[in-house]
C-alpha cells in the first residue's frame, strides 16, 4: 500500500513538472528587453513591480500574423464599414468597386473585402479606438456622400504593423 501511495505521488509530481515545461513562457516587453544574447549589450530596467504589472503580456508568437515580409499584431478594435450586401450577382463586385474607389482618395488606409455567407462586406482602417474610426467614418461621409447611409462603426480584430 505505501509503495502505491509513492508511486502516485511521484507520477503526479513528474507530470505537472513535464506540464510547467510544455507550457509556452509568459513574456513582457521587459523580459525581451532584458535577455541576454552573445555579441549584444546587456540593458537593465529598473522600474517598481507596479509599473512591470500594468504593462501588457503576450505568449511568445501570440497574435502575431505574418505575411510575406510584413509582421502585424492583431488585437481588439474598431473598423468602418462602408458596405454590406447580399444580393450574390452583384454585392461581390460593388464591394469591390467601393474599395478601388476608396483606395485612390485614402491609399494610406488598409481595405478588407469579406463574404459570411451571406454577405459581402467592405471594412476599413485599424483602429484602437472608436473615436479614430468615427474620425475616419466623417472623412468618408464627407467624400462618398452616397455612402453615408450604410457606414458605420464595428468592433472587429485590427491589424497593426510591426516594423
């Protein structure tokens, strides 16, 4: 009976210690900071632990996508949408055209055309706030008056650019 007893105590430590390793590491902007690399400086923050803990965390690799040669970290915020329409011979190619027509007056706004069946759908712009979409929103009423009708504001995961 007391062998027993051991033999579980010793499987149940060695599987949350194999577990504690599987994990992925928590790692904050302070923690990359300060890791040590050969052939690199050594930088030391000192700040008080609350300063440390109000500062965001992310899982190495978490809501990082990668496309080609550009990194973008994807987070809760806001876009404009400026089109939804789910009439299937002609909403894909209104949606379409709305963003070309969108992309010569704003080039350096990012567009999104999608279809959940089913609607075909043209979002704009990454913002963190609903104040900066709402700012985008009054530009594009002010340049597509005949969209006006159809835009509003959505709470959408954003795209922002790593550089």
């Amino acid at each position: 009976m007391k062998s027993f007893v051991f033999l579980f105590l010793l499987l149940s430590i060695t599987s949350r210690l194999s577990a504690q390793e599987g994990a992925e590491v928590i790692q904050t902007i302070f923690d990359s900071l300060e890791k040590s690399e050969r052939g690199k400086g050594n930088v030391v923050i000192r700040q008080p632990a609350l300063v440390r803990a109000l500062v965001g965390s992310r899982r190495h690799g978490e809501n990082v996508e990668k496309n080609d040669d550009e990194a973008f970290l994807k987070l809760p915020g806001y876009r404009t949408q400026v089109f939804s329409g789910n009439n299937q011979r002609m909403s894909k190619e209104e949606a379409f055209e709305k963003e070309r027509e969108i992309r010569i007056l704003f080039p350096d706004v990012s567009t999104y055309v999608s279809y959940m069946a089913p609607f075909w759908k043209l979002r704009v712009g990454d913002f963190r706030t609903s104040e900066e979409a709402d700012r985008l929103l009054r530009r594009l009423t002010e340049a597509f008056p005949t969209y006006g009708k159809e835009m509003y504001i959505v709470k959408e995961e954003i795209r922002i650019p790593l550089h």
